[in-house]
C-alpha cells in the first residue's frame, strides 16, 4: 500500500491482515471510507475528514477526481481481502 500525506510525501507501507483495520485508521486519523478510484485502485480515507477540517490532499484529489482532505492508503482490492 502507498501512504500519501497531505504534505506531498509517500510512502510505502505494510498492513497486517490481522490488525488491518486499527493500522487503516490510524494511517488516516479515524473512520475509514472506500473510494474506488476509475482504474481499480482504492483510496481509503478519514471518513468525517472534512467535519475536522483536514487539508485538502492535492495529490490524492488529483488521482481521484474529486477533493480528498488528510492523509490517504492506496491499495488494489485484493490488499484488502
């Protein structure tokens, strides 16, 4: 998975599988949401990201076509089986 922060950088990162959920959330500073990116790739995101008034993510707005606010996981759907 790629760990892209409102600060530009990425990074890569391993999720357990067994914990991946609670790394997921703390990846993006709460709740998670699924958004299914055109070319089957999947942006999870702070679910109540805009109610806490995150920054913008330019890079993850871009890719995603849409504004996107805080840090970002990008992953292909089977990382998340």
């Amino acid at each position: 998975m790629k760990w892209i922060k409102t600060d530009g950088t990425i990074e890569e990162v391993a999720i357990d599988k067994e914990n991946s959920l609670k790394q997921m959330q703390d990846a993006v500073g709460g709740y998670i949401e699924l958004v299914r990116l055109t070319d089957d790739d999947i942006m999870i995101v702070n679910e109540e990201g805009l109610i806490f008034g995150l920054p913008v993510n330019e890079y993850a707005s871009k890719l995603a076509g849409q504004t996107i606010v805080g840090n970002v996981l990008m992953c292909k759907p089977k990382d998340l089986d």
